[in-house]
C-alpha cells in the first residue's frame, strides 16, 4: 500500500480542521474549536456556507479556547430516524463539556440538533482499560453500524473501535421513548510508530464497502494536550476479519509528509484499487490545510 501527497492548499478562516465528508458536490468540514460546520465546494475547496452550530463570545479571537471548545472531533454521514440526510457531529468526550453533538440537515433547512451524548460515553467509557480516558477522534458509517474511533495516546496497543448498531444509537440520540444504550463490540488495533511514538485513529470513511482511516503521530501521553507532530498514515480496516494495514503519507519525491492528518474523505475511485481522497489538517495553532492524496491498495 502506498499513500502519496498530490496538493495541499490553506483553508483561510477555517481553524482547526477535525473531520471531513463529501455528500454530492459539497464537501462539510468542521473545526474541533470552532462554532461552525463549514461547507465546501468539493471541487475548488471554495467556502460557500458556515453552518452555526451553536452561539458563543468565545470565538471572538478565531478560536475556541481549549478548556471551553466542544472538541467535534467526529462526523459521518447518516439518515436521521425520521428520513432526513445529514451529518452526525461528536465530540470527543474526553472532558465532561465535550460530550455533546449536533445533528446537521444536508438539506434545506438546515438547522442543527443538539444532542446529549452523556449516556452513550458513558457507556462506551466502561469499556476501556483502566486509566484510559474516552478519547473519541473518528467516525464512520455502514447500513447498518456506527463506527466510533478512540484514540488512545501514548500507547501502541489501545487504539479501539467500537461497532455499535446504528438504529439503536440513532433512537437514543434523537431522544426515541424507551430507547438504550446498545452494547458496542469493541476491537483493539495496533497502531505503527514514528520514533517511536504509536499513531493514533484521527479520520474514518466507509466507501464502496471499503473502510479508510486515517492516523496521526503527535509526542504526547495526554489525551488533551497537543504534542509535536511527526507525520501521519492512511489505512485501511477489515473489521470481519480484524485486521488494519497502513501506509505512511509522504510526498511524490518519497519525502516523508509531517501534516497532522485530521480526517478523510473519498474522492473519487481513479481505478481497481486506487482512491484520490481529500484529507483536512490541523496544525494546532489555528491553522487548517486541504491535500489531496492517491491511495494504493
């Protein structure tokens, strides 16, 4: 497997890019700081609509401060319970402020839904080894699961993916009487290092009956503070057969790539095993990039 870097292009005021989908013609980034869902022409990257999530002051510099920000880590297309298309928004859970997410229409009007995730993270929480915190980064859909990524800092062995039943979870978001919380079946991957540091999931994309993610290395222990950023790999998951293959991003030249991969999404397929995706990257000062990158399968 191979991943090569083709383009990368700055995405002027839009901060901290943290995840990325294509749904027709429009490409929805979101920010892990910022109140707004972004939407993009998926072909020139243009912005052509800023989606308010919800109201705050605190943007008023361009960024959420950390301990306040909601930290939207993850987005997967969906269909609502009631037949609408949209986007689920995450946040990572990993403090108390950041277990709550949005239900975003793809159509007119698109209004967003609050959504209480307490339950469900705690849920998910007393399944992880003692000592880790619930870190979600990642998420991804098939007919009929919610793919839900943990990155799990500082260790090679905890990257977990919880495979939850899709209509439960979406009963119980949309506040369905007499819903609960699904069992998820949990499997523990692990993960490659750069000077040996374990990456960790950051992006997830389920096309054609193929599941991508993306992982990035940062030098940190901490599942709330940033750490040097050492490159990043694109990846694939056979969940059947519970099995992850990578590679690592670099440049056309071989140059290794140091971006820190934030999310992905499928462009195109250019041919039997080839894939051009669209990647988004967070350079934790605010700063967000779009690359474009061609997979070998």
């Amino acid at each position: 497997m191979t991943a090569t870097i083709l383009t990368e292009n700055q995405l002027p005021g839009l901060p901290s890019a943290s995840g990325v989908e294509i749904i027709g013609s429009a490409a929805y980034v979101v920010g892990d700081d910022s109140p707004y869902l972004y939407q993009l022409d998926a072909a020139t990257l243009a912005v052509t609509n800023r989606i308010a999530l919800f109201d705050t002051a605190a943007f008023a510099t361009g960024r959420i401060p950390k301990p306040e920000k909601p930290d939207l880590e993850c987005m997967a297309a969906l269909t609502w319970p009631d037949g609408r298309p949209g986007l689920l928004l995450l946040g990572s859970g990993s403090r108390p402020n950041r277990a709550r997410g949005w239900f975003v229409p793809s159509e007119s009007p698109q209004t967003p839904q609050l959504l209480d995730l307490a339950l469900l993270y705690a849920h998910l929480s007393a399944h992880l080894p003692a000592g880790v915190a619930l870190n979600l980064e990642a998420a991804a859909t098939t007919d009929a699961e919610l793919l839900l990524f943990q990155r799990t800092v500082g260790r090679a062995d905890a990257a977990a993916l919880f495979v939850l039943p899709l209509a439960p979870v979406l009963q119980l978001l949309a506040g369905a009487a007499g819903a609960r919380v699904p069992s998820p079946h949990q499997l523990v991957f692990e993960l490659p290092l750069i000077d040996g540091c374990p990456a960790g999931f950051s992006g997830a994309s389920f096309v054609n009956g193929v599941l991508f993610v993306s992982a990035s290395v940062e030098n940190t222990a901490d599942a709330v503070l940033d750490g040097a950023v050492l490159g990043s790999f694109i990846g694939v998951v056979d969940v059947a057969a519970h099995t992850a293959t990578f590679a690592r991003l670099a440049w056309a030249d071989g140059r290794p790539y140091y971006g820190k991969v934030e999310g992905l999404a499928v462009r195109q397929q250019l041919a039997d095993g080839q894939f051009e995706l669209l990647l988004v990257t967070d350079d934790d000062a605010g700063g967000s990039t779009a690359a474009t990158a061609h997979l070998v399968l």
